[in-house]
C-alpha cells in the first residue's frame, strides 16, 4: 500500500547569518531525511519545493546534493520534487531541478516548458499517481490563473484515474496565508487521497479538509523567528480512507535566543550576562554533542550602543561556554515614529521585518516572507516579481497606514 515520506523547503546552500557551520546543518538534516527514507523505504520521497536555495549555487553544494539524491535512486526509492521560487530562475532556463532529472533515473522534477499540458506533470508509479504542480515565475495574477487551471485539470484526472493520486506542488493556500496565495483548499483535486505542499515554513497538518493536506514547514530554521516551530518531514500512510501521518523527528543544532534590553540605564555588561546565564542553564548536556549550540542575543536599545562593545560583552559574558553566538538588533518602540530610523552604532542589521509588521499591520511571518522574496528578486534583477510584490503590499495595507509611513520623516 502506498505511503509517501514528505518533506518541503529543505533550501541546500543556504548559509544563514554567514555562518559555513549552518549550511553544514541543513545538508545534515537532509541527510537525515534520506538516510531515514533508505531504513523505511517508502513508495516514493516527495520534494515539495526548494530544495535549493538558489537557482544557481556554488559546484561543491550541487554536487553533495546530487550525490545525497542519489543514494534514494540508487536504491530504488522513486524521488519527485516540485520547483519552488528558489529553485526557478527569474529567466526561462535550465534549472538545478532539471538538470539532476537528466542525469539521474528516478527523480523526476518536470519543468514547466511552451506547450505542455497538466497530463505531462502526472508522473506513474504503479498503484501511486504523483500530479505536480509547476512553479510559475510571473507576476501573481498570473500564477494563481496558471495554477488553478492544472489543479482543475488534475481534478478532472483524480475523478477518472485508478490508483491512489497525490498532488504535490509550492504554493499557498489562501487560508493559511493571504499574501501570494494562488487557490484555496476547496481548489484541490477532489479525487487526490493528498496534497504535499511547501512552501510555508511553520508546519501546518489539515487531515479534516475536503482534500487533506499538510506543510510539513522549513527543515531546519532560517531565521531567529522560526526556531520555535521547527518543521517535521511527513510519513504519510495512504492505505486506508484517509492519510495518516507519523512526524519524523530531526536531530538539529540545538538554537536559543535570548531578549537583552540594555535602554534600562544598566550596564551592557550586566544585562547580557544575566540574559546569557538564563539561556546556558537551558543547554542540557543530552544535546547533539558533536554541534555547539548556537545562541541569539537579541539587543534591545533605544539609545545608541556601540557594536562592537556589545559583541564584547557578549563574548565576555558567554566565558568559556563552546557555542555561536550571533547577535540581532532589535528597535524598541518609543515616540511616533519609533522604528523609521535608529540610533544603533555600528553594522548590525536591523530587523526590517519587525518594522514593516509594525507599520504594515501585518503578521511578523508574513512580513518576513514579503522581504525574504523582495530581496531574492532584487538580486536576480527581477523588476517584475519586485512590482509585483510592491503592489501586493500596496492592496494589503490600510490607507491611513500608506499616509503615516509617506508623511514620515
């Protein structure tokens, strides 16, 4: 009978926060995945999006993926993945995804090409049917009308096809999150026993739906904000009238943040070192003892603080403790237009999405999401996806909200 293990949003090559040893983690983590799917050995291993974080990426990431990939073919295990916006190039190109198809037999990744139809992206595996939805790299109106006519013609193929059908596509759905969404749940193939989705990075699992499906979230946190809600690669049993869905639990470096808010008159000293002390009690000696803990100090100040005093302190605080520290800057608000502007010395970030969550009105996560694809579609010279997501933003706030952030000064 069937059963799938699903996993979304692995992104190989990422390095964040710089660090060389956090993109060592998120190729562990993948390995762990595979390395689980070779003990369970299930039907199929499905990518629903981004399994890389880029569209071009250095030899040495390409090449250890690959060759991670491999081991499941090797050995027998079909490997399908969606193309995600980290996958898909701004240009109509080759991708990453394309090109391991080529080369290797059992993964399949269909590329959207002039021409095709839904039929094409509906891979066979016997008793199991994998209809893939492709990413498509245009402005947003766009996308939602090209997704929602393969997932009408997937529809019509999940009421006449035997065997057990899966979807499996990189999208949103517009009840988990309003911003890019490009259907609903109520637009999924009604036949289909499941939809393997990505592209959210908090996990979400919606087994009561018409159509049952789940987001099994980022495989190893990105950022500062999603180390609370880890995501989980699904087990996904597909043998009986509804899925069942087993969590597989991933050995990760261990993260903890700590808030410091050194605008209380305090010393710097003082304040990072009581915080810092919290959150070392906290690291247990069952951690992975071959990973250091990596620890957020999150600086709060409406004052101007110097950088590099503050990593000083940070450092002096931590004593001989084995673990990373990175710091964030955090803006605390005060006056009517607390946060257009700072008085942080120094070249630490600041924490644009918690600006723009604050003045948008918006959830941080969504805020987050709205600047991570801002910044990728600069990089790429995408003006397009960069109007586009401009004036999503503009239809999302209020008026009055437009005229607080133009009028300031």
């Amino acid at each position: 009978m069937p059963k799938v293990l699903h996993v979304a949003d692995v992104h190989l090559g990422a390095r964040p926060y710089g660090l060389e040893e956090r993109r060592d983690d998120i190729f562990r983590s993948f390995e762990f995945v595979v390395e689980t799917a070779l003990k369970d050995r299930p039907d199929a291993v499905l990518i629903a999006g981004d399994l890389f974080d880029k569209p071009k990426l250095p030899l040495r990431d390409v090449k250890q993926a690959v060759e991670l990939v491999r081991m499941l073919t090797d050995a027998g295990i079909p490997v399908l993945a969606a193309h995600g916006e980290h996958d898909t190039p701004s240009v109509r190109d080759e991708t990453l995804l394309s090109l391991m198809e080529a080369s290797l037999d059992g993964f399949k990744a269909p590329l959207y090409r002039s021409g095709m139809r839904p039929g094409d992206f509906v891979v066979n595996l016997g008793s199991l049917k994998v209809a893939v939805v492709p990413f498509f790299k245009v402005p947003l109106e766009e996308r939602r009308r090209l997704t929602l006519r393969f997932l009408r013609e997937f529809d019509q193929i999940s009421r006449t096809s035997s065997g057990t059908l899966v979807l499996l596509a990189h999208m949103s759905l517009d009840a988990e999150m309003q911003f890019d969404a490009v259907a609903s749940p109520s637009d999924l193939p009604s036949g289909a026993k499941y939809a393997a989705l990505g592209h959210l990075h908090s996990p979400r699992i919606r087994l009561d739906a018409p159509t049952p499906y789940a987001y099994p979230g980022v495989l190893d946190p990105l950022k500062v904000e999603e180390i609370n809600m880890p995501g989980s690669p699904l087990y996904v049993d597909l043998s009986g009238d509804a899925p069942i869905i087993e969590k597989v639990r991933v050995p990760r470096r261990p993260q903890y943040r700590v808030e410091v808010d050194i605008g209380d008159g305090g010393s710097i000293y003082n304040a990072v070192n009581t915080g810092l002390k919290r959150v070392l009690a906290n690291v247990r000696a069952g951690r992975e003892d071959w990973l250091k803990p990596l620890i957020h100090v999150i600086i709060k100040s409406d004052k101007p603080v110097s950088k590099a005093r503050v990593i000083a302190e940070a450092r002096k605080a931590a004593g001989g403790a084995d673990v990373l520290l990175k710091i964030h800057w955090r803006i605390v608000a005060g006056g009517e237009h607390a946060g257009a502007s700072t008085g942080l010395q120094g070249e630490g970030p600041l924490d644009l999405a918690k600006i723009a969550a604050e003045y948008y009105k918006i959830p941080l996560n969504t805020a987050s999401t709205i600047l991570h694809d801002l910044a990728e579609a600069a990089a790429e010279k995408d003006e397009l996806r960069v109007r586009e997501i401009l004036e999503t933003l503009a239809t999302t706030v209020s008026q009055d909200t437009w005229k607080r952030i133009l009028n300031m000064r």
